[in-house]
C-alpha cells in the first residue's frame, strides 16, 4: 500500500512539474532581415493575465519588449519586434550582432510567473539595411 502513494506521489510530482511548460503549445521567432516576428500558441489559458515579450543577446540579461493580453483560452499570438537597429534604447546591443534570443513571461492573474522555453533567431541584415539603420541613428 505504502508503494502505491510513493509511486502516485512521483506521478504527481512529474505531473506538476512538466505542466508548467504546457500553456504553450508553440513558440518560434522569424527574421525578415528587417524585423523579428514572434508567433506563439497557447494549450489553455485559465489564470494567465498576460504574456511578457523579452529579448536577450547573451542569454544572461533579459531586456522586456512589451505585453500581449490573454485572450483567456486558446489562442494564437504573434509580436513584432521593430526596434531591432534602436541602439538608443538598448546602449548594450552591438548593430553588428545577428543572433538574438527570446523568451516570453507568462504572468499569472496572482502576479506569480513563469518563462518559456527561449527561442534563437539569426536576424541577417542586409549592407544597405545596416547602412539606413546607421543613418537614421544619426539623427535621433
């Protein structure tokens, strides 16, 4: 009798433990050589108040893009990260690097969290699209 709780209680444990990583169902990120398109697909959505969109080049220092709103059940999401060139706002971002990596927080209508799995995405920039990006910084 004593076995059949120890193994329900490991069941359970896994159980709980790998269904934290369920809420999605799906997360790439794509590159157009101009912006870096995330699409993610949620299983089920009961107590998520939002999805937090975060990038990193080091995968060490997380930098927060913006938020998306639960739709509250299954549901497809997708967000455009535009800011790419913006070394304005990121002092840390080299325009020379090519290799991002993202996650998303999902944030619980209780405020607690948790992260997805992270995402790599080669954003090749053309000359010319390196050379506006360059020019625009000029000016700001």
């Amino acid at each position: 009798m004593r076995k059949g709780y120890i193994i329900l209680f490991i069941i359970a444990t896994t159980i709980i433990v790998f269904a934290q990583d369920t809420i999605l169902s799906s997360f790439t990120a794509k590159s157009d050589g101009i912006n870096v398109t995330l699409r993610w697909s949620t299983k089920e959505e009961a107590g998520i108040s939002h999805f937090e969109i975060e990038r990193s080049v080091d995968n060490k220092t997380f930098k927060y893009l913006g938020t998306k709103k639960s739709h509250g059940f299954a549901s497809t999401y997708t967000f455009t990260d535009d800011n790419v060139f913006n070394k304005e706002d990121d002092p840390d971002h080299n325009l020379s690097s090519n290799s991002f990596i993202y996650r998303i927080k999902i944030v619980k209508k209780d405020n607690r969290y948790d992260y997805s799995n992270t995402v790599n995405v080669v954003h090749k920039i053309s000359g010319i699209q390196k050379t506006w990006g360059m020019i625009k910084e000029m000016f700001r």
